[in-house]
C-alpha cells in the first residue's frame, strides 16, 4: 500500500484508524436501518501478527 511512511508506528496507527472508521459506518449504517443502538461490543478472532494482538 502506498504511499506508506517511513516511520511504521504511523503506517499501523493509520490502518487501525481507517479500520476503525469502516466499522463505525457500519454501525451507523445498522442504526439507521433500525438496528438497536449498541452499548458494547466484543471483537474475537485469532491473528498471527504480533503487533496486531
């Protein structure tokens, strides 16, 4: 992906942010098709990336 900064802290800090973002829409999305509003949500999976987990 590219461009991508020298500094890799700021390439993952900007790849959380717009995953972040896309969820957020989708939530959003959900409510004004009527969905419940949300109070918490859990996030499970399994990631081999170290930095990921």
């Amino acid at each position: 992906m590219e461009p991508r900064p020298n500094n890799t802290a700021k390439f993952l800090h900007g790849m959380l942010e717009g995953i972040a973002r896309i969820e957020n829409r989708g939530y959003y999305l959900l409510k004004q098709l009527g969905a419940d509003n949300l109070s918490l949500v859990y996030t499970t999976g399994r990631s081999v990336n170290d930095t990921w987990r």
